[in-house]
C-alpha cells in the first residue's frame, strides 16, 4: 500500500512536536475506529509538548494523518497508523538497542 521510501520522507518532513505526537499515538494503539481527546494528548505529553497542541494537530490533519472524529477527538488515518507505528519501533529500537546485546551475551 504504502511504500518504506514514501513513509521515511514524511517522517523526515515533521518536525518534533509532530513526532513526540505520533509516538504518543503509536503507543496507544489510535487509528480510525480507536480515537483520543485532545485533552487526553495533552495531559500524556510534558509540558514543553503540550503547549504547542493546538498547531501541531492542527499541521498532522493538514498533512492527511490526522482526522477530526468529533470536536475536539481525533483519529489517525491508514498513513497516520503506518507512521505513528514506525515511530514507536523506531523509538523502542534505539532505546533498548544495549538491553539487546545484553541479551545476546
């Protein structure tokens, strides 16, 4: 559907308000049937995210990963679900990559 070389320039285009976002969504399994207040998005992010929330969801629906479901409740789309997920690995890989060699040994 979507391919690796079209998912890695999007991620390199957002900034990294837009991908502590994602992440978070990615983390929490959001997609088109499981959607998240906005306030909920704001009370799990640190306070230096939270604050710019308003743009940075505002940018992500702009850019087609993200959707209003209801005022003020967003849902990820098909792309949004296939980039928030690469985040979360991505982000799982480079922080446990020593807990793998410890595993190793």
């Amino acid at each position: 559907m979507y391919e690796d070389d079209e998912v890695a320039l999007i991620i390199e285009e957002l900034d990294e308000y837009e991908k502590r976002v994602l992440r978070l969504l990615g983390s929490l399994n959001i997609s088109q049937h499981k959607n998240i207040r906005k306030e909920t998005i704001k009370k799990r992010l640190p306070n230096k995210y939270g604050k710019k929330i308003d743009r940075t969801l505002d940018l992500l629906r702009n850019k087609g990963l993200l959707f209003p479901y209801r005022p003020n409740n967003y849902g990820l789309s098909t792309l949004g679900v296939i980039i928030a997920q690469k985040l979360v690995k991505e982000f799982r890989d480079q922080k446990y990559d020593d807990i793998k060699i410890l595993m190793l040994i």
